[in-house]
C-alpha cells in the first residue's frame, strides 16, 4: 500500500475545488462528459421499464406524481446519516435521455407483444416536466425525513427511481462512515484514504475517495479522484521498495547537494556515522539494522530530500527501522532538509508510536533539533473506527492514520437501504400498510423543518403536511410535536430558530440554484454535525434524534390508515 504525504497536492483554499465527474476522455485528455457515462437511464432495474409499459397502456402517463427518497435507519448503529449524492442525481435528471442504441437494446428484451408506439414515447422522454426537492447535500439527516422529493409525470418519475437510490445509498453511508472516522479520530488527527485497491471495482474506488473526503478525510492516495474532484493526494512508497535493495553497495548514487548549495555530500558515509552514534541512545548494536533497508532509505531520501516519509516495520521496527529512519533524518538535517516523519503498519501501534515519540524527543534533546520531537507519525494496518478509539483509550502518539479497507468498503453495514415511495398521485395522497410500524410511509407531499434551541443545537426534525401554516421560532409559542406511530410519545417544543429542510434543486428543466464545491459541502458536513448534541453523535448508546409530525399530519396519517386497513374477522 502506497501511502505518506510526499507529494501532496496544494492545499485548498477557501474558495473550494471545481467538482467534476468524468470517466471518459478525448484525445486532448480533457474531459469528454460531466458524468460517468455508466449513470445513465439503462442504469436501472428491469421492472422500471415493464411498469413504465403498464403505466403507457393504461394511459397513466400524464398523471402528476409525488415520489419520497427516504430511509428507515440510521447506519454504524449511530443515530446520524449524511446526505450525499445530490449533484450527481441533478447531472442524471439533466442528463435523462433514452439514446437509439438503449431503445434498440429494449426492444430485444422487452415482449414482442410491446407496441412500437411505447418506443417512440421512451425515445422522446424527458425530465422537463419534473420537479426536484432536497436536502442540502452534506446536511445530517435522520429516519423518514425525505432526502429527495420528486414529482412530476408517473412515468418519468418511476423510471429515476433506481438510479437515485444507487447515487444516493452508497454515497451517503461513505460520507457518513468517513465522519464517524472523523470524529473518532478528533480535529487534529490527519485522515488519509487509502482503499482504492480493496474498493469495489473502480467507480466504487472513485466514489468512496470523493466522499471521504466530503465526509472528513483530509487526502487519498487515488490519483484519478485527486484530478477529477480536487482531492489532495498523498504517497510514499511501499514494503517492496525497500526489499528491493539489499545491500549497501546497491546504493549507486551516494551524494546529495546540500538545500543551500555547496559541494555534494556522501550521505551513505553520513548516515552510517549517524547509525553508530544513534546506536549508543537506542541502547542496540548497529550491526542489528538492516543494510538493505538503511540503502533503500537513502535512495528514496534523496529523490525527496523535503518530504522524506519512510516505512519502518520492513524488517524490525526499533532495532531495524527506526534507528535507520533517524540515521538518514539527521543525515538530511546537516545538509539543511527536514524529514516528514514514518509510517507504522503492524505489530502494537499504541506501543511503537510510543516509543518512535519517545525517541525523537531524546534525539531533539540530545542534539539540540527542536523540529525532530514533533515529526510525523502515521499509522496504517488495516485500521477501523474501533481501533481509533482503542488507540485513543492507550494514549497512541500517532500523527495521522492511513484507512482503506474498513473505510471505503462499510464493513460495519454494506448498505444504507435509502426506498423510493409514491406518497401522492393527482393530489391524492398514497401510503404503504405493513404489519412492520417502521414500514408504513407517511402519505402525500410533506415539508420538513429543523427546530433548533436556544443553545443552537438541533431539537427535532418535524414533518407537516405540505400547505400547512409552518412552525415559527418564537419563545413563547409552542409547537407540538408527535411521534408518527406512538401515541404517548409527543413534546412541545418553543424553537430559537426553524429551517425549511428542502430546496427545489430542478425545476422547469434546469437547475436552480448555484451548487456547491466538493471543498464546501466537506465543510457544510462539519457545521451540521457541530448542531447536534454530543449524546447523539456518541458512539455507544447514542441518544436517538427526534423525527416528529405535526398535529394535523398525525391525524390525516392515522385517518387515512384506518380506512384503508383491512378490518379482519372473529369465526
């Protein structure tokens, strides 16, 4: 695994990064489209297409729809999701076109018995007539509240329903994941992507170093995601590179100008002077570090004398590694350059990282280098949010943590099972029964609002039925809150403040409103999880957050359920 700090890309700056997707290229390597040519309306579930038949058949294609993108869960046993996804689901909605080979292709698997004429209907389908309502992408978000709201023609609406869900379902728990990683990890702890090679597949490698990033990651070692989406990107070098060498003599270039100018120096001879002096503080025979790895330290000290990053646990960590990294550090010192630091990835991390402080305490001590005690240290080894916390309970010295497989992969839960529910046709509202409560769908068009305290932090999200009078922020006025299913379970709540949740994104076949960088929906995740109280974002036992309903939208979710619930019978 690849991984350090040498080369990093510029910082960003406040203004954030361009955002664009693209995964085909033309001849002048530029950028050929503004989304991966894979998301594309054939990007979707079969049934999609044989309801959109029914539908046509039986004239449904003019009827105005309301669908609701929503979730029942929170992921990671938490009590918190980030929304992620959004400008990738506008770039599809604004995309949204049935080309002559997608219509070719779904006249070989669709029925013989289906009319031409549906065709010439696909072939001329657009989103113009659809309006989209969302979350602001990077907010915190809880159970039920809609992250999307979509409505429009039946037809085209049922047909964005899977692609939505697969640009929004991973999107989301990545972004989610990698802020859980955040905040085990605390603000002054660099966190660094490292998945790509255990991703799944290469646009699962792509999405998980986007948002990562946009969940709290400070870099990746993705080299396509750093020139796609602005990411700093990080990288050393791996345990091949230092068996590569051998011995010593295998260094052919040994001399280095110092960083001011002068008469090259031999580093080897240096180095070797070093080791020996340095043996003395580690209390260990020189003779015990590897020959080879001290060459393999060298040569890549000198192909980047102002960014020098080793991995140290090729061989032995204390008696090996560190004593050679240390030697070539100070090596790099005379003649004028810092060294960045190591990387650990095996054996106790807690302990090593210990004791590679301990060390560069001495040596900045012993020969007056303030700079060496605060040097880096970087730690890898397959690396989970229970791990960061473990580390945290041993008082670990590490710097930065390099995550790939845990982090891009969601171990903890591979999916976040975002639905796609009708909730209104033609002004009518439409509900889903179901034995399991958490199932049923809150009917018909609904806004959603934030009520926040008076310290600032998020008291509840409250749902309402869409056209209602909307909660005001009023410290004498109090709203009531209901859960949507138990009837004991209500509050009132006197909110400082109320903020509409959802913003009409797409509408009369266009975007809206300016989107976001990726560099300012990273910072938006930040802000919207500083409003929530410690106890939710806790990672055992979290407090869960309120998702209520209003009054009246209770009792119209209630009235409607009784009606339409099947009456059963005692024989």
């Amino acid at each position: 695994m690849f991984v350090g700090v040498v080369g990093s890309s510029p910082a960003i700056d406040s203004a954030g990064p361009t955002m664009e997707v693209a995964v085909a290229r033309d001849a002048g390597d530029q950028p050929a489209t503004s989304q991966n040519w894979v998301v594309q309306p054939l990007l979707t579930d079969l049934y999609q297409i044989t309801m959109a038949y029914a539908y046509w058949k039986s004239g449904k294609t003019k009827e105005h729809s309301v669908f609701n993108l929503f979730f029942r869960k929170n992921p990671f046993h938490g009590e918190f999701t980030i929304f992620a996804g959004l400008e990738e689901c506008l770039k599809f909605v604004k995309n949204f076109r049935y080309s002559d080979t997608d219509i070719s292709y779904l006249r070989s698997v669709l029925p013989a018995s289906v009319e031409p004429e549906f065709f010439d209907y696909l072939r001329h389908l657009t989103t113009e007539d659809v309006v989209l309502h969302a979350v602001d992408e990077g907010e915190v978000v809880f159970p039920r509240v809609p992250l999307l709201i979509v409505e429009g023609p039946l037809v085209v609406c049922q047909l964005l329903e899977t692609t939505l869900l697969t640009l929004v379902n991973f999107a989301s728990l990545m972004a989610t994941n990698a802020a859980r990683y955040r905040m085990a990890a605390g603000k002054d702890i660099r966190l660094l992507e490292f998945g790509l090679r255990r991703s799944q597949g290469p646009d699962g490698g792509l999405s998980a170093s986007k948002y990562a990033y946009m969940g709290g990651f400070d870099g990746t070692s993705n080299v396509l995601a750093g020139k796609l989406f602005n990411i700093p990107v990080n990288g050393t070098h791996a345990h091949a590179y230092v068996t590569s060498f051998s011995e010593l003599e295998e260094l052919q270039n040994k001399c280095l100008m110092p960083r001011d100018g002068g008469e090259p120096v031999d580093v080897l001879e240096r180095a070797l002077a070093w080791r020996e002096k340095l043996a003395l503080v580690f209390n260990v025979l020189p003779e015990e570090a590897s020959a080879g790895e001290l060459a393999a330290f060298l040569s890549f000290a000198m192909a980047y004398p102002n960014g020098f990053l080793a991995l140290i646990d090729t061989y032995e960590v204390y008696r090996s590694g560190l004593l050679n990294f240390c030697a070539v550090a100070l090596t790099l010192n005379d003649l004028g350059y810092r060294a960045l630091g190591i990387r650990i990835d095996s054996g106790d991390l807690a302990y090593l990282s210990r004791t590679a402080r301990d060390m560069f305490e001495k040596i900045s001590q012993q020969f007056d280098i303030p700079w060496f005690a605060s040097m880096t240290i970087v730690a890898s080894n397959d690396i989970n949010e229970e791990t960061i916390i473990s580390l945290n309970e041993q008082e670990h010295s590490i710097n930065c943590f390099g995550i790939g497989t845990h982090l891009v992969t969601c171990q903890r839960q591979p999916a976040l099972g975002c639905v796609y529910k009708l909730v209104e046709i033609n002004g009518k509202p439409r509900m889903k029964l179901s034995q399991e409560v958490e199932k049923v769908s809150i009917p018909g068009r609904s806004a959603c609002y934030r009520l926040f305290g008076k310290d600032g932090s998020a008291l509840i999200d409250l749902m309402t039925r869409f056209g209602e009078p909307s909660p005001e922020a009023s410290s004498t006025q109090k709203t009531l809150c209901r859960h949507p299913f138990q009837e004991k379970l209500r509050t009132y709540v006197s909110p400082s403040k109320v903020v509409n949740l959802h913003r009409t994104y797409w509408k009369d076949n266009k975007v809206q409103l300016p989107l976001p960088s990726l560099f300012e929906i990273r910072q938006r995740v930040q802000a919207s999880l500083m409003s929530l109280r410690k106890d939710i974002k806790r990672n055992l036992n979290p407090t869960p957050y309120k998702v209520g309903v209003s009054v009246e939208l209770y009792k119209f979710l209630h009235d409607l359920w009784l009606e339409h619930a099947p009456i059963g019978e005692l024989v």
